[in-house]
C-alpha cells in the first residue's frame, strides 16, 4: 500500500510539474485556492479577480467540487471566465484533472488563474495541482486550534489568508495563537488578513501572491 | 482500483458491524458526529455530555482528528472521560480504529459514546464506525450551498444539525434552502438547530438521536 501511494503522488508530481510549465510559458499566474468549507474561497476569488480586472488583468477560474456547479454559477455571475471540475467522491483536485480543464481554456487570452480546490483541509495538501502558489484559507469560525490541527496544509501552502475578518468582533478567539502556531509551522510567516464582504485587505493579498 | 476500494469499504463495514454489536451487548447508546472543522462538533458534544450527566447518563468521548489532542483536552476539562484517536493523514476515523479505542474504554461503566469524527464533510461519509446514530453537524457560516454540496454525508447521517444558530441574525444566509435541500435528499427530515454557545437546541437534539 505504501508503494502504490507513494506512485500515485510521485505520477501527481509529474503532472502538477507539466501544468506549471505550461501556465509559465503562457506567462499566466496561477494560484490554487484551499480551504474548508465556508472559509469564503469563492468570494475571495471574487473579489481577487474584480481586483485585478480594474487593473487589466484578465482572469479565469476553475471550480472544483465534489458535485454540483454552485461555485462555478457564481463565477459566471461575477462575469468570470470560469470552468466547472466535480471531482465525483474525490476529497480533492489533481494534477490530472486540472490538466485536461487547462485543454478547456483560453490560455492566449489569460493572465491570472485561480483554481478553487474541493473545500477540505487535509486531502488537498499532498496533491500541489501545477500552481505558482498555494493559497490555504481559513475563516474565524473554525475556532483558533485549527492551525495546529492541520499542520500539513499550512506547511504545504505558500500563504496563508484569515478571511472573514468583519466577524472578528462577535467572535471568541485568540487571534494570537492562530498567528503564533502559523508561524511556528512556516518560519516568520504572518496571516494575512482580509474580509471578502468588505473587500478589506485583498491588494495586501494580491502583493503578497505576487499577482499585483 | 474499483476492486481495491470496495474491498476497504466491506472490511471497514465487517468492523463496524462487531463494534455495534459490542456497544448494543453493553446497552451502550453511540452516536458518530461527523461535519466540518469549525462547526462546533467538540462544543456541541460537552452540551450534550453535561445534559445526560444532569440525567445520570455516564458518557465518554472519543476525540478523532488527523493530529494533535486539542479536542481530547477540551473534553477532558469539561470532566468527559476522553479517549484520543489520531490518524495520521487519513481524513476520517475507520472502524479499525474505533475497535482499538473500545477496548481501552471501561464499557461496563459507560451510557452513552460520543465519537467525533475528523472535521471533514467528504470521507467519512463512506465509513460508518458501528454506532446507532450518525450525526452530522453544519454551521451557518459554512453557506446555504453546502448542503446541495454534499449530498453523501446528508444521506449517509440519520440526522443533520445546524448549530451557531446564535450566528444567524448577523450572517446573510438562506436558511429555506438549506432545509430545502436536506430534505429533498432525505424525504421528510427536518433540520435541528442547535447553539453549542447557548445551549439553545441541546434537548431537542438528544431526543431526536433517541439519547434521553
């Protein structure tokens, strides 16, 4: 069994490694989006993208779920280019499967790709999709033991983003040991904050994915 | 591979029948909570835990997560007898390991189990555990797609819970939709709410999981 895992993330590897030369040689940015559910990964998308399109850049995203197309109606509604991946029972995207949605889409007439990973916080890590960045997002309401619950997720992302800032106020957690065990797992890393309702502190997170 | 999982998911069903059938041996009543991280899974469990100890029910917990103890710890502070169940990467508990964990509890001494799984909305849908009961916890923050989202874990549950309910007069969600969906995928079934903060909900839970 160790065997065959191993496989199947070293055969991952190689396909997440062909994407990412693909995207650069398209000189597209691209940026895998994790999180559990209700973190707002799609809103911050939303909000990612409205960013940047004010700024020319153009964007698409992919949608990835176990089932249904409610994230991807979203995106269409914001008037994003987007793409629909269920992924049947699968906990998480892959490499494989990011590589046929590339098929799908117009990477002449791209700039930024964000690709919204299955909403999980443990089956994403070990599968990178071909991304520039890893973006892991959280949300106050997942209670401030989380990081230190889900270590790999936090190590295996490049960022990591506390959203929902605006329900901070009526919230009972210690910002602190989130902040505290984050960068203990990342050497001197610092949360970013952002509020996708309020658009506060997206241009901080767009620096800091390198995208602006 | 079809071959492969199936054979997993009949070995884990085989496990879970003999755990049932030791619990039920013992008059021990054991509900598998299931939901995501930061839906108030722990909390919930200690309300109910201290509503059946008022009633002279001896509980226990059984605290799963991928690593740590931080849920075990809160368990153990809130005067539950708490056992600690770490899965390394996998993103759910199995009835293997449920097996291992009944052994090292006094079940001669015990009412009620409450085993929590990993805050996960995917895996352990496909993996029952050998209780009476399936619980599955949501929080409103988690968004009035998440039902239609996960229609496997609905399925799956005997009973779904919306806790925080506290949360709702400051959030922008359809809670219509989300009972809409819940019943359509299970005929007739009413969504319970509950505030793991206030208490509110705790009594009408137990007795619809048959606890009191």
């Amino acid at each position: 069994m160790i065997g065959m895992e191993t496989d199947v993330l070293a055969e991952n590897r190689r396909l997440a490694a062909i994407n990412l030369h693909l995207l650069r040689s398209k000189k597209i940015r691209s940026v895998d989006v994790m999180g559990s559910i209700g973190s707002g990964k799609t809103a911050l998308i939303v909000r990612m993208a409205m960013v940047l399109s004010s700024k020319g850049k153009r964007v698409a995203a992919i949608a990835g779920d176990v089932t249904g197309d409610d994230d991807y109606s979203i995106f269409r509604q914001a008037g994003i280019s987007a793409l629909n991946l269920n992924t049947g029972k699968e906990c998480h995207l892959d490499a494989h499967l990011v590589e046929h949605a590339l098929e799908d889409l117009k990477l002449d007439d791209l700039d930024v790709l964000f690709i919204e990973n299955v909403g999980n916080l443990v089956c994403p890590a070990d599968f990178p999709l071909g991304t520039d960045k890893r973006l892991v997002v959280i949300s106050p309401t997942e209670g401030d033991d989380m990081v230190n619950k889900h270590p790999m997720i936090f190590l295996e992302a490049d960022q990591a983003v506390l959203n929902k800032k605006d329900l901070l106020p009526v919230l009972d957690i210690d910002l602190g040991r989130l902040q505290r065990d984050y960068s203990k797992i990342r050497k001197g890393a610092t949360l970013q904050l952002t509020s996708a309702k309020t658009g506060e502190g997206i241009e901080e997170l767009l620096l800091s994915l390198d995208l602006i």
